[in-house]
C-alpha cells in the first residue's frame, strides 16, 4: 500500500489517507470524474482533491475553470466557467483569482490580486478545495480508469448514441434519481478507449431524459420521441421553483456547446414551440 502523500500513513483514499482525505472535504454530488487535468509530463506541481488524486498544473500558467478545454476543469456549480490562473514565477507559484463569482481562497484566505502558493498550501475554488503538491515525480494513480466511472459500472444506465462516426455513452443513475452530476464517454468509431467527460447535473438530467424518451419510442424515435419544454422545465433538478421554458433553453445551449467540442452537433434537435429529442439513435448497454 503507498503512503499517504501528506502524513506517510497508509493511502486509503487514492494518494491520501482518510484523515488527509477529510482535510478536503468534497461537494455534494461532486464526483472524481467531474476534476480532470490533461495528461502530460510532470510540471513541479500537481492538486489533490478530496478523493486523493493527483491533477497536475499543466503549464506555467493554467487556468481553472469549469469550462472545457481549461487547464484544470472542475464541473461544479460554485466554479465560474475561466475561474483563477495558477502561474509559474522562478521556482514558486502563485494563484490569481479572474473575477469568479464565489471567489478564490488559498488557506483560508480569500484571493484579492495574487497570493503565492506554498509547497502544502490548501487552495479552494469556490467550494472545491485541492492541496497543492510542489513534486516532479509523476503522482498519477496506477490505475488511469475514472474512479466514477468504475463506480457506476455496475448500477449506472449507459445509453450509447452514435452517427456513424462517433460514439457516445451516457452514464446516468436508475428511474428517476437526477439530482446528481453524470458522466459522458466518447470515442471516434472502432476505436478502444473511451474519453471520459464529467456533465454537470442539469445537462446530465437533460441528456438522460432525452435518451429515455429515444430508447421508449425504440424505432420510432427521432421527432416522436420529442420530450416537451413543459415537461423539462418540470423534470430538471433546477433550484428555483420558478422555473421556466427560458431556463430550459440555457440548459439546452450549455449542453449542445458541450456536445460539439466533441464533434456531436446536431445531436440535441428542436421542434419549434414543442420540445427537443435526440437526432442520433439511441440505444441501452
């Protein structure tokens, strides 16, 4: 068993042990899945998150936020989309917050300009907290596959929806649990490995539905298979009981920004005044 990478005792959760782990206590329906950094060499510094994994800084000047494509993506609703810029300055880094909404905090303290980051220090983007690690050692656990992904394999509904050319798979929970955040896999076809994209929770509840009412209409699907707006606007986890068609709208904009960075626009279709369905054949593994 390795050793926790702050106190040396054993690692029971991922790099750190379960002591450590509580340093950094995790959001409700925060998911391993939903922090990812890209792959790469060892930089100097890495983040630990709450379930012990190791997110390197991926260059000299790496931004957080929760939009894809950012240096370090965390989908969580207190991360604004370009949220804070980690920057290399000799040997030492320095964390500055750009403007997000719930603000930056290294050690307690909220970020007003720049503050630099010591070898240790706890940094918390919005309610995400991460320790930061100075090592050049490669921290990345043995095992790469999603800790959620291994997690849901057994009791998560995978809908697969292909064109032709790319596959995807949708990971979401039985029946009608959607309050949490869900996981999306994609692939060009034939290829062996899935890439694996965390979906915060209303573009998750989104996908999921829009998948159920395809695979309930079986080869009927396409515009038959349309879920209506009134419908959404009652079905998604929204927080605010004043939901309306508007709200349903933006959910529907931020999921098809997602779904073309992957080569899948067109894959959420409209009927004008009455709802939206899927273009892509659906079907259950």
């Amino acid at each position: 068993m390795r050793p926790c990478l702050r106190c040396q005792s054993p690692a029971i959760r991922g790099l750190l042990c379960t002591g450590c782990a509580e340093l950094l206590p995790t959001v409700s329906g925060l998911l391993p899945a939903h922090i990812a950094s890209p792959a790469g060499p060892p930089t100097g510094a890495w983040l630990i998150d709450g379930f012990g994994v190791a997110h390197r800084v991926a260059t000299p000047r790496a931004v957080v936020g929760r939009r894809p494509g950012a240096d370090l993506t965390i989908h969580n609703t207190s991360i604004s989309r370009d949220h804070a810029e980690l920057r290399r300055a000799g040997d030492a880094w320095e964390l500055r917050d750009l403007g997000s909404r719930n603000g930056s905090f290294v050690d307690g303290v909220r970020v007003a300009g720049r503050s630099a980051l010591a070898d240790g220090a706890t940094v918390r983007f919005g309610d995400v907290a991460l320790w930061l690690c100075h090592r050049t050692d490669d921290l990345t656990l043995d095992d790469p596959a999603s800790i959620e992904t291994s997690h849901a394999g057994a009791a998560a509904m995978r809908h697969i929806m292909s064109d032709g050319v790319r596959e995807l798979c949708h990971l979401g929970s039985h029946g009608d649990d959607g309050d949490g955040a869900g996981v999306l896999l994609h692939r060009r076809r034939g290829a062996a490995a899935w890439n694996e994209l965390a979906l915060p929770r209303l573009e998750h509840r989104l996908l999921q539905l829009l998948c159920e009412a395809a695979v309930e209409a079986g080869d009927a699907a396409g515009v038959r298979a349309t879920v209506a707006t009134k419908v959404l606007v009652r079905r998604l986890p929204f927080q605010s009981r004043y939901a309306n068609e508007e709200n349903v709208r933006q959910v529907v904009r931020r999921l098809r920004d997602t779904l073309a960075e992957l080569g899948a626009e067109g894959l959420v279709a409209t009927v004008p005044g009455r709802g939206y369905y899927l273009s892509w054949p659906v079907s259950v593994a």
